[in-house]
C-alpha cells in the first residue's frame, strides 16, 4: 500500500468513495467500516491488530480457511502464464477443461456438463435462460413461467434478484419481473403454526403443486430453491419437504433447480445440497465454495437431459460472460477442490467436525434467549424467541438479531445476523478447539444481549 495512504484514514478514504452492498451508506459512514487486513486458517485481522474468528466464512464461502499458499502458487503460475483468454470462439485453456472435469465428476451421474459463470447470480440468470431455452426447443415453448420461494436469495442481477423472493429487494426496482412467482418457503419455526414440522413440510411442499395447477403446468419451466436457504437464515426444511418436491417436479414435468451456491462444495456434509436431500434437479447454479471465495468464479451444473438438447438441438445458446472460465479463476477452483479432495474436508464435517458443530450449536438452546438452535453439516441458524414455549418471537425482528450480532463481534467472533435468526457458516477446516470457542462466544453474546434486554 502507498505511504501516502496511512492506515487510519482508509475508514474515511472508504467512506469518501465507495458505495457497499446492502448498506444504509449514511448510517455505515457514521460508524465507519472495519478495514480487514489479513486472513489465516478460521481468523482474520483488522487494520487495529484484532483478531475475529470468522464464524461466516467470509460470506458462505472460504471454505477451505484463509492464507492457503497453495491457492496463491497455482494462480501465480497461471497469471504468468496466460492470465485470460475467452471461451467464446471454440477455445478454452488448460485449468477450465480441468476444472469443469473435476466439478462434474463430484455431482454424481446426471451431471456431466457445466456453464461457467463469474459469481452466483450470473449463475442463476444462466439457467433461467437455458431452461426457457430447453423447452422452446422440446417443442413446449409455452412452458416459461419460473417458481421460486418468499425469502429465497439467487442474488442481485435482476433475474436473481427476481427469482429471489426478498421483499426488500423486489421494492426496489420493480422487481420480480414477469414470468417469476413465489410460493410459501419451508420455515417452520415461523409459519408452521400447530402443525408437526412433518406436516408442514408436506404442506409448503404442496403449495407447488397448487401454483403448478393454478398456472397450467403448460405454462411452468422450472422451480428453484435452495436445498437450505443461506440468506433467510438457514432455515432447514422439515424431513417431508424434499422427497415432495422431488415427486411434484417429476410428476408434472417441471424442471427442478437446485440453487447450491452455498450448499454446495462440502458445506452440508455432501458434495452438494441435492445429494444431502436425495433429490434429483435438472440444474443447479453453484458459486462461492467452487473457489473458497479466493477468486470469483461460478456455473451451473447441466444435466444431461437438458445438455443433450442444448447440444442437439438448440445451436448456438446466446448466452455468456466475458469471464466464462477465466484461467486463473479455475487454477484457483481447481487447487480448491484439490485441496478440499485431499483433506477429505467433504467427509470431515459429514462425519466429524458437522457433528461436533451440531452438538455444541445445540446446546444454545438452552439459553433463555434462544427458542431453537438447529444446524446441518457446518451450517447453523439460531432462532432467538421471546418466549421459548410458544415460539413468539420478538417485535423489533431487525434490532435483536444485530445487538446479539455486534456483541459477538465486540468478543471476537464474526456471526452473521438476518432479522431474529444468528447464522454460522464456519470454514470446513475448522478445529473442534475453535468450534467450542465460537459456542463459547456466542454464548457471551446471548448472555449480553439478554442483560440489556432486561435492563
Ligand atoms: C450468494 C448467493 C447467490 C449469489 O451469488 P453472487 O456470487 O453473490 O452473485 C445466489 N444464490 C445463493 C443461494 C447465494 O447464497
């Protein structure tokens, strides 16, 4: 960095020229962003010299943990020797054919073919025209209308934005836009009212159905939906929610689209969420843990049956990004996936650290703030309740998860805050040390919280 720049004024420096994502700029500029220097395993460090753990994987992604020389080596060797190409006019370099090789041959027999991206949302705006594309060329060009789910997140270009069901972003924008409508979402804490998780699992499952009549199942492409939804709060579906899914997609011939942007690569215990659940989508948007987060780079996984046609029948798809398997982000992926291979770190939290995770998030529980503590794999949602007994929840949603969240952040453990929910998504290669310091933590947090609510 340039002297001319001394540490302390890059708050000021940031708050002068750049605009963040998702931010109340006025709001950020009065308490000033923190400046992240460094990275090493599960930690980082700001610009003071402190230390986090970061118990959110930067955002759902650094799964393999920071300061992975290996990464840093392999894209070196590749920026020297062809730091771009394009994929465009029948070319490709050699870590791309390595990378959509390697990521196919994880994602079990249905997937053979992937489309390269830049990030999630390119990802999900890709399949959201090949799906349109593929029916067209089926002869069922009628067959466009994509459902999604109320609060689920497939990013932030207009067609992600759209099939995400987040009623904040939809307000701004005019957004969704047409041919994309939302059903109830798997949440049963919130919205199951007296019924078993079973039973409402079966019943959001069957709203699907209900829309596909409502619409014309003429008229339906696909639906898509997170095997966990990351962004609501990783809300885990009830056990009946899945398989049902699976039947009605296959029942009426719509595509299924599995959104593994952050299930994918490990997070659940499986290579990917869709296999975790047993079900068998058609596409599936990927992102984030493809690289660890080292570089941006995504896809979509295709199907065989939908590459078949595109391969066939379609001709040219006029479709693709300028970084569509850019080299150097595939050598990063592809010693990501190496590594993650190697370590075995798909195995590890299937059969080991996911379960010590789960049962130290479990504990919370028992807090008084707490109505209920649930995890899968190294995912973990923590429900905070007004009153545990009849899962009532808090008025001012917003205010209690960001003060449980900020004084986490206040002991050293980055979580993340959405509305009344705290979620963890921890790096893969977490200790089971630091696991019982990021309980221990979030312990302190709950316990400060809850005193300044009572005070
Ligand atoms: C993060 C995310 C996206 C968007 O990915 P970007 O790389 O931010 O564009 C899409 N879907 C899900 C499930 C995500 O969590």
């Amino acid at each position: 960095m340039p002297d001319t720049y001394p540490l302390s004024n890059l708050a000021a420096i940031d708050a002068a020229h750049h605009l963040h994502p998702f931010a109340d700029m006025k709001k950020l500029n009065a308490e000033g962003t923190r400046v992240i220097q460094r990275g090493e395993g599960v930690y980082i460090f700001d610009n003071h010299g402190r230390k986090y753990l970061d118990g959110f994987a930067g955002l759902w992604c650094v799964n393999i943990g920071y300061g992975r020389r290996e990464i840093t080596e392999a894209v070196a060797r590749q920026m020297n020797e062809l730091p771009y190409y394009n994929t465009f006019f029948g070319t490709t370099s050699t870590p791309t054919a390595l990378l959509a090789e390697k990521v196919t041959s994880h994602a079990g027999a249905r997937f053979n073919h992937i489309f390269f991206t830049g990030s999630g949302s390119e990802a999900n705006d890709t399949w959201f025209r090949m799906a349109r594309v593929y029916w067209s060329a089926v002869g069922k060009p009628s067959k466009k209308i994509v459902i999604a789910r109320k609060n689920g997140y497939h990013g932030s270009t207009v067609a992600g934005a759209s099939l995400g069901g987040m009623k904040y972003m939809h307000e701004q924008g005019d957004l969704p836009i047409p041919g994309i409508v939302h059903i109830g979402q798997p949440y049963w804490y919130g919205e199951g009212g007296d019924l078993s998780p079973d039973e409402f699992g079966l019943k959001v499952a069957r709203e699907l159905e209900a829309k596909i009549d409502e619409l014309g199942e003429e008229n339906v492409a696909a639906f898509v939906a997170e095997p966990v939804q990351g962004a609501a709060g990783v809300i885990i579906p009830p056990e009946t929610y899945w398989p049902e899914i699976d039947r009605i997609c296959k029942a009426r011939n719509i595509l299924l689209v599995t959104d593994e942007v952050i299930c994918g690569f490990g997070r659940l215990g499986s290579w990917f969420g869709h296999q975790h659940f047993g079900v068998e989508p058609d596409l599936a948007p990927i992102a984030k843990g493809l690289s660890s987060g080292y570089l941006p780079i995504g896809g979509v996984l295709v199907s065989d049956r939908i590459a078949d046609v595109l391969i066939n029948e379609v001709g040219d798809f006029n479709h693709g990004f300028t970084y569509s398997g850019h080299p150097v982000c595939a050598a990063a992926a592809l010693e990501n996936l190496r590594i993650i291979e190697e370590e075995r770190l798909v195995e590890r939290v299937r059969d080991d650290i996911g379960p010590y995770f789960g049962r130290a998030w479990a504990a919370l529980a028992e807090h008084d703030l707490v109505g209920a503590a649930d995890s899968i794999g190294l995912m973990g949602g923590l429900q905070l309740a007004a009153e545990k007994s009849t899962r009532t929840r808090y008025e001012k949603l917003d205010q209690i998860g960001s003060l449980v969240r900020n004084h986490a952040l206040a002991n050293g453990l980055v979580l993340r805050a959405t509305s009344d929910r705290m979620l963890a998504s921890p790096p893969l290669v977490i200790s089971h040390a630091e696991v019982d310091e990021m309980a221990r933590i979030t312990k302190l947090a709950l316990d400060a919280a809850w005193k300044e609510l009572k005070s």
